[in-house]
C-alpha cells in the first residue's frame, strides 16, 4: 500500500549552484506540502550510514565525499503517491535521459551531480526520513 510521504534531499551541487528555491518551487507546485525540512551537512559517518546500502559498489566512496563536500536541504514531503509522483517528478539519475520539465533536466549537473536524492519506496522513504528528522521535527 502506497504511503503519502517520501524523502529528499537537494544535493550539493544543486545548493552551491544556487538552486534551493527553484528545486522547492517545483516540489510545491507538483502539490506537495512539506512536513520537515532541514539545511545541514553530512558528516562522513552520516554519509556512510546512509548510503551503506551501496556498500559494496565501485562508485560508493565517491558517492561518500560527493555527499559531504557542502551542504544540503534534507525533507519529508507529503503528497498522494508521494514516492512515486517524486520519483516522476525528479527525473532520471542522469539528466541527459530525463524527461524535460523534471528536477534533474533542469538542475542537475550529472549523473554522478544529480540535483535531488528522492526516496525509491514506502519503506525506504520512511527509513531516510527518520535517519534525519525525529518525530519532533516533523509536522503531522
């Protein structure tokens, strides 16, 4: 059964290129409402912890340093279809194959430099949004 949250985060490229703004303008106007947000940065462990999933790949140190070279905008979103309206939403990984009016066409640098994490189900989405927010930080 689908849930009506997911969870982002607006990557660094994305916030040294000065994109918050517009990434959240297209967030709230797809209609999704915003129950948590936060500007931070990721220490190395936080980053290993939450990529572990990718552990073992050949890209996941990259990944690791990507994440903690500067800040970012982390946020639990609302919406009907939540995971899956995102995920149409942000576009593919790598911007040369998304869809044109997506996140990732129009702000992401790269693959590697993709703009927007956005959560890829129900269960995962809950499992990143209590990674970085407690239950006090969330609205509803």
């Amino acid at each position: 059964m689908a849930t009506n949250r997911t969870f982002t985060m607006i990557k660094p490229d994305a916030v040294e290129s000065g994109n918050i703004g517009n990434i959240l303008q297209m967030i709230t106007d797809a209609g999704f409402d915003i129950k948590a947000m936060k500007f931070t940065q990721l220490t190395e462990e936080q980053a290993k912890k939450f990529y572990e999933v990718h552990k073992e790949r050949p890209f996941y140190q990259e990944l690791v340093d990507y994440m903690i070279s500067g800040p970012i905008v982390a946020a639990i979103l609302e919406k009907d279809n939540a995971v899956a309206d995102f995920r149409s939403l942000i576009g593919a990984t790598d911007p040369t194959e998304a869809e044109e009016g997506t996140i990732r066409k129009k702000y992401a640098e790269s693959k590697a430099k993709n703009a927007v994490h956005g959560s890829d189900s129900d269960e995962n989405a809950k499992i990143e949004g209590d990674f970085h927010f407690s239950s006090d930080e969330v609205i509803g």
